[in-house]
C-alpha cells in the first residue's frame, strides 16, 4: 500500500477541433477504498451517488455549476469491479492553471459535506430508486 498521496502528469496532443484550445486539460482525484465486502460496496455506491449525481449533488455544484471546467473527468464516480475498489471525481475542460484549484475545491467539497452531511430528501429519494430497481427487476432475458 502507498503511504502517501501519489500523482501522475500525462501529456496529449491537444484537440484541434476543441471550441477553446486553452481549456484541454482533465484532472481527477482518486481515493483507494480497498477491498470491500458486499454491503460496505452498496453504501460506498450509495454515498458516492449523493456526492456526484445530478445537479443538487455537492460536487456538481462545486465543480461543474461554478463553470470551471466543461464536465466530471471520465472515470469519475465509485468503481467497484477491480479488486480494490476506489473513488474518483475531476473535472475535464479546464485551463492548465486551474489544476490545483480543482484539487482544493475537491477536498474543500469532502470537508463540507463531512461538516454539513445531505439533504434528507435526497437520501429518501436514492434509497427509493435503489429500492424501484430492486423490485423492477425480471428473469425475461428474451
């Protein structure tokens, strides 16, 4: 396991049909969950859903809504399906000057929602569409 933080710098032709040509760079910071049984795995994918998913969410409104970048960086969002599961969230079309920034405003979102926690409603209302998915589900595979 690493001890400490650990960061990668990767260099791309930059896109020459992109609408701003200063605005190519995608940061994203990643946190090693580690291996996880089942339930530990379904609160993960709970909790990182309300961090990430849909305009009221703590870190669409911090990163995407203050227009700093153009969308989250791929990838982000609760993996699961390597052996340890990990946590991602960055932001893709920003400037080169804006990556430690995002970084900040990264940490400044987990300190605020570990100081202020969710809205209730938000809570009941992912709790309920996890539980419509369960009961929707079929064996028709045809």
């Amino acid at each position: 396991k690493w001890k400490e933080p650990r960061e990668a710098v990767i260099s791309c032709p930059p896109d020459p049909m992109a609408s701003e040509r200063q605005k190519q760079t995608t940061v994203s910071v990643a946190f090693l969950l580690g291996v996880l049984d089942p339930f530990e795995k379904f609160v993960l994918n709970i909790l990182c859903t309300l961090l990430t998913d849909g305009s009221m969410s703590p870190f669409y409104q911090a990163l995407i809504a203050s227009g700093i970048g153009s969308d989250f960086a791929p990838g982000s969002g609760f993996n699961a399906h390597a052996v340890e599961s990990y946590f991602a969230v960055g932001l893709q079309g920003i400037s080169g000057s804006d990556v430690s920034r995002v970084k900040e405003i990264v940490s400044a979102t987990i300190d605020k929602v570990l100081q202020d926690g969710f809205d209730e409603s938000r809570i009941k209302a992912l709790l309920h569409r996890v539980e419509l998915g369960v009961k929707h589900q079929s064996a028709n595979f045809g």
